[in-house]
C-alpha cells in the first residue's frame, strides 16, 4: 500500500536565457512580472489539466540583480495570495536547525564533529540524554554532523511503520487517536529505542532521509541552549533569540509552534489541501505540529523566507560565511547533494523543499548569480503516488520556469513539467 510522504523529497534545476518576451498579440514586449504571470499562470493551468483536479494557487517569488518579482495564480473564486501571506513551511525547517547548530558551532557552543553521547561543552551534561527511552541503535556511534547529513541512519519514526501502528509511522498513528496529542521528543525516539529500528550504521557509505534524526537535533540545541543560559529553554526559544527574533541580525516574522494546542497560524494565512483517494478532500488550516519540531514546524511567507536564504548562504546573517559554506559544501561522498540541513539543487543553487499537511514549498539560492527564488503550492494530489510526485515536480518546474523567464538557466535536460 503507498502512503502519503511525510515531507517532499528534494529534486533539480537548469536554464534558458530570455529576456523580456514578445507577447505575440500586438501589444508589445512583456515587463519582467508580465513574463512571470503568464508562465505561472500557465503552469497552473497545465497541472489542472494534468491532475484533473483544482489548482487553488501557484505562488512564486524570485530575486534577481535586477529586483524582486512576484506572481500569483489562483482559480477562480479563490482568495488571493501576497508575499506576506503565512503558510507551513514544512522541510525548509531543517536548514533553520542547521543554522542553529552552526551558529552554536560558530560561538563554541558545541563542536557539530562530536558524537551525541559526548558531553557539551563546559559541562557534563551528554548532548542527549542517557536512559533508555534514548538508546537508538548505535547511539554511541552517531554524530551531530551525521543527523545534519542524514547520513546517521536513525530510523524516521515520523513516517516508517512502528509496532503497533500497523504501516502507519507514529505520528499519524497518535494523531488518528487524539488529534491533541502533546508530542515530545523523548516519546519519538522511543519508538526507535524501543523497538530498535535503525536504517542502517551511521556513517556507512548510506543516506537515508530522517525527520527523526532532526527532532534528536531539536533535543541537542534545546539541552545546549538550557545548559548556557542556566534556565529551561526549548528550540524554538534559541531560534527566536538567536537565529530570526528581534534582537538578531534580520529579524523576520516567523513562527515554529511546539504546542500541541498551538495550531492556528497568524494572518493573513492560505490553507492546506490534500485531494485522497475516491475523491476525499481534506482542508488544513489548524494542524497539530509538535511531533515536528525541528524537522517541520516553521511557519512563515514567500517574503520572509526568500530574506533568510539569501543572507544565510550569503553569510550575512548570523552565520559567518565560513559556517555558511560548511552548510553548502560539508557533503558525505555518497550523496553529494546534501550537505548541512541542505540541499544543492542544480540552476537552483542552495536551501531545502519540504511537505506538510497540504502546503509545498521550496527555497532556494544561487549564490554564482545572485539569484532565490521561493515557490508555494497550497495543495498536494495525494490520491496516488503519481498524483503526489506530479505535484512536486510541479513545485520544482515553477523555480526552474521563474528563472528561465528573467533570463536565467531554468529546467535541466531530462526534465519535464505538466504541458511538456
């Protein structure tokens, strides 16, 4: 039986180089933004067709030397979507753990080299806690850096079959019995500490992605960030203190809710839509996320999000950029493609995809052209595994149509997108 994925897996890019474009109906050339309407709007339109299902939205924005440009196609009768409408990030969470890790690297706070068990700096305190309910497969094995690169095997309780659940991975499986449930981290882990399910020996030529692995990452810099200020601290309070909050470097308007109750997202916000199998549609605008933190739980806009990916990969945030480029560059050999809480998507450059209850999303940036370019979907086709890949690929083909449309390589050879 195929299941839904817990999170979009992460695809590439290319290129074409046009400038502004004759509109063939007499009226002249098209601006910049006019090229982008009508290729996203087109896009939409081809997806519809391709899924037989509504499109509600296609949401890009794309920064350029030349400026920044946004496009939004909606159907009719849908409200429409601005740069600063909220929506669940999904995955794109992860490079903000990464962020936080580095930046704890970067100020001698932890060294991301060490393994879990070892104790943070300055004190004797492990980087996770040693009892049971924390005694994964080679727990004494794995690395900071290996979580990061999803290369430390850790079973994805998130989205694998536990005990008990049946085919369903422990999330779902709680949240069928109580939709309120109050996740922790500790209770995750379990699952894999109990049962001992791993995916593989860490550092072993093997990639396997881990939303699980992220939340053992959550736990680190919530023990790391407790044991420096002296008082009990959670990962989204360094993130708001440290990484995006008023008293960092660019402070940005985003949320990453760890409370079960915590479920609404600010406004102006886009719901989530899930079109099931036999015709089942299913729309998200509250949703519980504390079983996501650290690998999913970000709540944010186009706008703010295309901020925090260029000046990261920049190093003009608040990591140096000797840390930022670790998170671009510090790859295993078996997958080259993923470094530090990122991945490196060819003619799109550098940042994370993600999926979460009805909202796709992608942000990226090319540092060699100075290019980002952020693109939301609110809905996914999950009616079946190809109505699923479609609508990532289709994600994916709105950055690479984006940046072929401002004169910029676009998709690579090999690729194709709805209306191909």
């Amino acid at each position: 039986m195929w299941h839904l994925p817990r999170l979009a897996l992460m695809v590439t890019v290319t290129v074409a180089v046009m400038g502004c474009a004759d509109g063939g109906d007499g009226q002249g050339l098209l601006t910049p933004n006019q090229r982008l309407d009508e290729i996203v709007a087109e896009l939409r339109g081809d997806f519809e067709k391709t899924i037989g299902k509504t499109v509600p939205s296609l949401n890009v924005l794309i920064q350029t030397p030349q400026g920044t440009f946004f496009s939004s196609s909606t159907a009719a009768g849908v409200p429409p979507v601005t740069p600063t409408t909220f929506f669940r990030f999904a995955s794109i969470t992860k490079p903000f753990t990464a962020t936080a890790i580095m930046k704890m690297h970067q100020d001698g706070w932890l060294n991301y080299r060490d393994r879990i068990v070892e104790s943070i700096p300055g004190s004797a305190l492990p980087y996770v806690p040693d009892s049971p309910s924390w005694n994964i497969p080679y727990k004494e094995e794995i690395t900071i850096r290996q979580l990061l690169q999803h290369n430390a095997g850790v079973y994805n309780v998130d989205a694998g079959p536990v005990p008990g659940c049946g085919e369903m991975g422990y999330t779902d499986c709680m949240l069928k019995q109580d939709p309120n449930h109050q996740f922790t981290a500790t209770e995750i882990v379990e699952q894999a500490a109990i049962n001992q399910l791993s995916h593989f020996p860490p550092g072993t030529d093997n990639y396997q992605y881990s939303n699980t692995g992220y939340t053992i990452l959550g736990e680190i810099i919530s023990r790391v960030y407790t044991q420096r200020s002296g008082q009990a601290k959670t990962y989204s309070d360094y993130l708001y203190d440290h990484v995006f909050g008023p008293s960092t470097t660019l402070p940005l308007d985003l949320h990453f809710p760890y409370l079960s109750g915590d479920q609404r997202l600010p406004i102006p916000y886009v719901c989530g839509r899930i079109y099931l199998p036999e015709g089942a549609v299913e729309e998200h605008c509250a949703d519980n996320l504390s079983a996501q933190v650290a690998e999913g739980n970000g709540i944010g806009t186009l706008q703010a999000l295309n901020q925090y990916v260029r000046t990261l990969y920049q190093g003009q945030n608040v990591l140096e950029q000797e840390y930022a480029d670790l998170m671009m560059t510090d790859m295993t050999s078996f997958n080259p493609y993923y470094g530090l809480g990122t991945n490196h998507v060819p003619n799109l450059g550098y940042g994370h995809n993600g999926y979460r209850v009805g909202y796709f999303s992608q942000a990226t940036y090319d540092p060699d052209l100075d290019v980002s370019v952020v693109v939301m979907l609110p809905m996914c086709d999950a009616s079946s595994e190809i109505g699923f890949m479609t609508s990532l690929n289709t994600l994916n083909c709105a950055g690479w149509k984006a940046r072929s449309a401002l004169g910029y390589p676009g998709k690579p050879d090999g690729q194709t997108c709805p209306g191909d």
